[in-house]
C-alpha cells in the first residue's frame, strides 16, 4: 500500500482561505475546526527595502483532523481543500508521485499523510 501526501506550493498561494472553507463545510466542522490551516509566514523586508519591498507567505497546513477525505477518495473523488484550491497550489497523490513533482517546482512543502 503507498503512503499517500500533500503538497503545499505556498510561491502562489494567495492565503484566500478556501482550502479551510471547503473543508469546514464537507466535515460539517464548528467556525474555528478544520482539517486544513492557512498560516500566514511574515512578513520580512527583501532586497533593496529602501524601496519598502516585504515578502508575505502562506501556507497550507493539514491539522490533525485531516482525514485527507476518506470518504471521497473512496468513491474517486481528490480531497475537497485540493479540489477547491483557487490558486491550484495543493496537490495529493502518492508520496512517490509528489516526489517527482517537487523537483521541478520550488517552494513546496510536502505533507506525509
């Protein structure tokens, strides 16, 4: 049996929130539980800050209610925070398949699940 994974490609995401809005609403969770956590990384001054260039990062974080959607993965379907991505930036797959696909992408973080 793989091991299944989640990778998180925080270069384009946007911090929109919907991955733990979609969640919230398939698990029927309360405001505040989720199986997915948008976290906000900074932010910090880069290059030249004369100019006042900051650099604001998020990231997609499964929490320890993640059950990566069981139930819809048994009839076919990918995990709902995947599914309703709006910057396509989750991807879940087997650990080997996320594996290659690290490799041609930077700022990823990869979840083992």
């Amino acid at each position: 049996m793989s091991a299944y994974g989640m990778i998180c490609n925080h270069e384009w995401c946007s911090g929109c929130h919907s991955c733990e809005i979609a969640c919230q609403m398939e698990h029927g969770f309360p405001a505040g539980q989720t199986g997915i956590e948008v976290v906000k990384i900074g932010p910090w001054p880069i290059g030249d800050n004369d100019k006042g260039a900051w650099q604001i990062d998020y990231l997609a974080v499964p929490t320890d209610q993640c059950d990566t959607c069981a139930a819809r993965r048994a009839s076919g379907k990918e995990p709902t925070c995947v599914k309703h991505c709006q910057a396509k930036c989750l991807s879940f797959g087997t650990i080997e398949e996320l594996g290659k696909q690290m490799a041609s992408k930077r700022k990823q973080t990869l979840y083992a699940l």
